[in-house]
C-alpha cells in the first residue's frame, strides 16, 4: 500500500530543539510534540525552558528533558548528546534553532561582534550537528534540520554578520547532507520569512519597517512558529525519508516574488 499511515508521526521518537525555550524552537517543539515525539530542550535561559517543558508535558503529554547551556561556547556538545542517550536512550531528530543576531552597519562592525554572531549561528549550529551526526551514525539514522533564513540567498541592511552565518548555514546543510547521505542521516533546512520574535522585534516595532516587510511578501501576512514547526516536522518524519540538502524556504512567498 502506497500510503503509510505514520508517515507523518513522531511517535516513540526523540527530538533535540536548541532554543526550545521560545520562540521559533517553541514553535517547531510544539508541533514536534503533538505529532509524537519526546523532548530535549537546549537554550541559556533555565527558567524558560523549564516554562517551556511544563507547557508542553500539559498539552501534549510528552517527555521532556531541559538542558541548559551556551551553544556559543566551543565544546559541551557531545555532553548534551550523551544527557540525552542517558534520559531517553535515542536521539532521531536534531533540530538547530538556537541563534542570536547583532544588528548594526557593516562600517561599523565589530571583531568581537562578528565572532559572537558566528559563535552561535555557525559554529554552535556546526559542533552541534556534528554531536548528534556521531550518535545517528552510529544508531543507523537521524534527521537534522537546521534553521537557514531569507538572508541565505538575499539581504536586508545590517545584519552582514548574520546574513554571511545564515549564508553558511545554507551551505552547511548541503555538505552535510552529502556526507551523511549514505549513514541514514538526512540532513535539510528550514528558511523562514519574517516571524516575530525577540529577535526580530526591533524590525517588527518600527512600523516603516513593518510595511515594507509586508509589501515583499505575496500572502501579507507575517509567519509564525507554528508555520515554521509544521514545515520542520515534514523534514523530521518519514515522510520525508527520500529528501537530503534542501531548504525549504516557509516565507508566505517572499523568495518567488
Ligand atoms: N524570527 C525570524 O524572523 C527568523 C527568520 C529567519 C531565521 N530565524 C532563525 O530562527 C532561529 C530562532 O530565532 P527566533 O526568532 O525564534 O529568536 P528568539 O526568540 O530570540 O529565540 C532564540 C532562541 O535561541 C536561544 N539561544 C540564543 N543564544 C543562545 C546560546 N548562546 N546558547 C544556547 N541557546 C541560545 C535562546 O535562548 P536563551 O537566550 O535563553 O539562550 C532562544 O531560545 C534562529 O536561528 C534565527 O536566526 C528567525
């Protein structure tokens, strides 16, 4: 029979979202939940994600393990890797969300503003991946998904740091999925339009802003983290098994127009 009817599940599945605590990583945790799949919680911040986890075990019923830690730090990964295996005994998803941005001229960037971009939005993204690559690896698959953005293929004034980030990002997930294409590792990437956020709330709150985001995007509207979870879920389950080194691009139709 052609159509599997778990295709879309999670169930019996485990899944790491870096920055679960809000959100995006909230977002796509939520919707990874409610198709099945317990929780691994990774972000900074213990008190959100422990608001987070209390959230989701409620209206989902799922397990989840919080974890708090700097992504931007070098090492710790295969810690968090081996916190997880010790709670739940599998990893099958990683989902790389966590990010922060600094927002200012190219002219006037900073050294230490640039490294603490890509601390977080590369190199964290890279080490973390390659963490729980190991372990899928050696249980015989997984799937990562790692969050790229708009400013992967275009740019806005003043996020060059990030935008140079999300640009590798984009090609991260294609090497990746190269190497891993033949250990049962898929390996994809979500590119969401604008969603508001705390990080994207100084764009949001200028109403200038506002409207020229929204006269780019075909649908007018903006996204949410529920848009950005269905589209993560569709690369976390079998659905999606014959799909490696793509980005799925979730922006109401910013990228056609
Ligand atoms: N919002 C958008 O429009 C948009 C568009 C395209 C792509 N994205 C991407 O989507 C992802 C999520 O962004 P968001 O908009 O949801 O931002 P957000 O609301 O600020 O959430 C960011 C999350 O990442 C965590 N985080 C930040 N720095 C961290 C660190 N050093 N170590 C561990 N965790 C850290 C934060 O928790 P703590 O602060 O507690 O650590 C938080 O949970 C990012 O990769 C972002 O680049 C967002």
């Amino acid at each position: 029979m052609p159509y599997e009817s778990n295709a879309f599940s999670l169930q019996n599945k485990v899944s790491l979202v870096t920055g679960g605590g809000r959100g995006i990583g909230l977002g796509i945790a939520e919707v990874l939940a409610g198709a099945g799949s317990d929780l691994v919680l990774v972000a900074r911040s213990e008190s959100q994600l422990a608001s987070a986890a209390e959230m989701i075990k409620e209206r989902y019923g799922r397990e989840v393990e919080i974890i708090s830690a700097d992504l931007s730090q070098v090492g710790g990964y295969g810690a968090i890797v081996e916190q997880t295996m010790d709670r739940f005994g599998r990893l099958d998803v990683l989902v790389n969300n966590a990010g922060s941005n600094i927002r200012k001229s190219f002219l006037e960037f900073e050294p230490e503003d640039f490294d603490a971009v890509l601390a977080i939005q590369l190199r964290g993204a890279y080490f973390m991946a390659q963490a729980a690559a190991r372990q899928m690896v050696k249980a015989g698959g997984g799937k990562i998904i790692n969050l790229a953005s708009l400013t992967s293929k275009i740019s806005v004034p003043n996020i060059s740091a990030y935008g140079a980030a999300k640009g590798g990002i984009f090609s991260l997930t294609k090497s990746m999925a190269v190497e891993l294409a033949g250990e049962g590792v898929n390996v994809n990437a979500v590119a969401p339009g604008y969603v508001r956020t705390s990080m994207t709330e100084a764009a949001f709150s200028n109403s200038d802003t506002q409207d020229w985001m929204l006269s780019r995007i075909p649908m007018k509207r903006f996204g949410s983290p529920e848009d950005i979870g269905y589209a993560a879920l569709f690369l976390a389950c079998p659905a999606s098994d014959y799909i490696t080194g793509e980005v799925l691009f979730v922006d109401g139709g910013w990228m056609a127009a």
